[in-house]
C-alpha cells in the first residue's frame, strides 16, 4: 500500500509539466489545434524598412468622420461598399498634346474619362480617410508603448494601410487628371511654361485629395478646381519676382566662346609670359651657353619675338652637334620647369627646387625631337 501511495503522487499530468519545464518535451506525432508549429516572422525588406522610418517620421493626417468608430466600419467601408470604375490615363499626354496641331487623342479622351457620382466620391474618400485613419492609430500606439518602435506585426499593418492609402489617393488623382488640364488651358499666363503650370496643377490636385472633407456634401471638383487655380496665381506671382530680379535668362547658344577654354588660353597666356621673364631674367640660374640656347631656340633674343632657330642652326653658333644642342636644351627647360613651380604655379617648394636642382629629386622633362621651326615658348612647360 505504501509503494502504490508513492506511485499515485506523481501522476502522468505532473510528469508531463516537470518535463516541459525541464525543456525536454519531444513533439506527439498527434495533429490538432495545439499542435502547429511556431510560424517565423517574415523580416521586412530594405524598401520597406525606409518606408516605414518615412512613416513613422510625422504623425498622419487624415479627415475624421463618425463612420469610421461604427461596429465592423471595416467592413462597411471597403466589402459592403459598391464598386468605382477605375479612370484609363493613357490619354493624359498634356505637354505633348499641347504641342502637337493634330486632335486626335481628344475623342479618346472623352471615350475613356471617368466622371464619378458623389456618392462614389464619397465611398473613395471614406476609404482614403479610414486607411489614414488607421495609420494614424498605428502611430498613436507605437508612440505610447515602451519602446516607441513599432514591432513586427504592427510595421506589417502600418505598411499595409499606408499603402492602401496611398492606391486610392492615387486613383481618385488620376480620376479628376482632367480637371488640371482644363485649368491650364483657361488659365491666361504667357510667362508662364505650359509644362510647368501643369506640374504645379498636378501637385495641387494631390494636395486637395489630402484636404477635401467628402462629409459635407460638396463635389471634389468644385473644391479642386479653386485649388489648382490658386496654384497657378501663386506659380505666376513667383515667377513675377523672378523676372524682377533676373530680367534675361541664360542661353548657353548665346554664348560665343567657351568658359573653360577661355581660361584655360588665359592661364597658358600667363604662364608663357612668365617663363619668357625667367628667362630674360635668369632667374633659373641658367649657364651662358644653356641661356644661349634657349633664347636662339625660341626667338627671345633681346626680348624680341625672333624666329627660332633649329637645333642644327643653333649647333653651328655654338659649335656643337645638334644632339648636343637638344641635351643643352632639355637641361635648360628643367631648370625653367622647377622655377615655374616654385615662384608661379606653388606646385614646389623652396627647399624642393634646391634639392631638385641639386640632382637629388627626379625631373625628367620630355621635349619634342622636332628640329623643325617652332614657334613661341615650349609647351611642355606649361604642362
């Protein structure tokens, strides 16, 4: 009796718990409700991961109404609510069809353009609304918590109802995408560019789906139209004190010269001159016969622009070969180069110039074996 006793405290049930516990449950071959395994959560993407700092970056706004605290509002907004015919924008070419003489694409425009009810007008904007609206509970929720991040389940949501929102704001755009060319055409401004007054008409018609209140019983277009039209004074009075301060826009055809070959003709000019002053001046400490041959090379015998000589011309004044002379002459462009560096262009220092010159840093000039007549300065000094 004693051993049954010592048995029976310890039943199945207690032993099952002390095992789950201890961690070493293994998994019943059994099917049943209990006996789904854990689903891994599904990482958001890297697209995703930046939309939802986007997001959560500013609090949502959205358009209140009652019916979105109604029971099962959900599901009244979006299953129970009827259908709205989707607008076909293939036809909304509005710079090209201002551009173009032909009206072709006006009947297919009529054909294929989508004027909604205002009751249709309001099933999308009660949708529009009540997708922000949950956005917006989202953030409400995320902001409260602990950690003010949203976890996994609630980034899956707030992305979904973002996105959600952001399909049925683009269709109702594109619906009244009519709207903003017919504006444009009856708007009188010839300062203004057809494309951007366009441009502008679309970005207030975004903004005016952001805005308009669908419970109050007006149409959207009405409510739109005043919308793109104000856009438009307020596009053509900063282009009014834009003119005012810059009367004359830049034409690049206008142009007769090029900017950086301008300058860069200036600055080889400069320099030119600059080594013709080393020269002259024997500021490179240039020997009597290397001076000689640079001058006679070049034409600045008595700083005048003389013909240049060739290098057999110059080797039979100083009595030398015409390799002789070519040797001299590259020597001699050495010493110019480096003063050229130290004194105009502060590419080397002082104490490098005299190391240079000293044999100690390599400086190799390559000058052309042309030994035909060559006018002006060397361009390999200006390189």
């Amino acid at each position: 009796m004693r051993n049954t006793t010592t048995k029976r405290t310890i039943s199945p049930l207690e032993q099952v718990r002390r095992r789950r516990q201890a961690g070493t449950v293994a998994a019943t071959p059994t099917k049943g409700l209990n006996d789904k395994k854990p689903v891994a959560k599904k990482a958001l993407s890297p697209d995703d991961e930046r939309l939802l700092s986007q997001v959560m970056a500013s609090e949502q706004d959205f358009i209140d109404s009652p019916a979105f605290y109604e029971d099962q509002a959900e599901g009244k907004i979006y299953d129970e609510a009827p259908d709205v015919q989707k607008p076909d924008t293939s036809w909304y070419h509005p710079v090209m069809d201002d551009l173009s003489s032909t009206t072709r694409n006006r009947t297919v425009k009529s054909a294929q353009q989508v004027i909604l009810t205002g009751a249709e007008e309001k099933v999308l904007f009660h949708q529009f609304n009540y997708a922000r609206y949950r956005v917006w509970k989202i953030q409400q929720d995320v902001w409260s918590s602990p950690a003010k991040k949203p976890t996994t389940d609630q980034a899956v949501d707030l992305l979904r109802w973002y996105r959600r929102a952001d399909v049925i704001r683009v269709q109702i755009a594109e619906t009244n995408l009519a709207l903003v060319l017919a504006m444009a055409k009856r708007t009188r401004m010839s300062e203004v560019d057809f494309a951007d007054l366009v441009s502008e008409g679309n970005m207030a018609l975004l903004r005016a789906v952001d805005k308009f209140d669908a419970g109050r019983g007006y149409k959207f277009s009405t409510y739109a139209c005043r919308a793109i039209l104000k856009a438009f004074s307020r596009q053509g009075m900063k282009l009014s004190k834009y003119r005012q301060r810059f009367p004359t826009d830049f034409d690049p055809k206008l142009e007769r010269s090029n900017f950086l070959e301008t300058k860069r003709a200036t600055f080889e000019k400069d320099a030119a001159d600059e080594v013709k002053r080393i020269v002259l001046e024997n500021r490179a400490d240039l020997t009597d016969v290397e001076r000689t041959v640079i001058e006679h090379r070049f034409g600045l015998e008595s700083g005048e622009q003389d013909k240049p000589m060739t290098l057999e011309q110059v080797g039979q004044i100083i009595g030398v070969t015409k390799e002789r002379v070519r040797q001299i002459q590259n020597k001699a462009m050495e010493k110019i180069r480096l003063e050229l560096e130290t004194t105009f262009l502060g590419t080397r220092k002082p104490e490098e110039l005299e190391a240079a010159l000293a044999g100690h840093l390599p400086g190799g000039v390559a000058v052309s074996d042309n030994s035909g007549e060559q006018q002006g300065l060397p361009s390999v000094l200006l390189n």
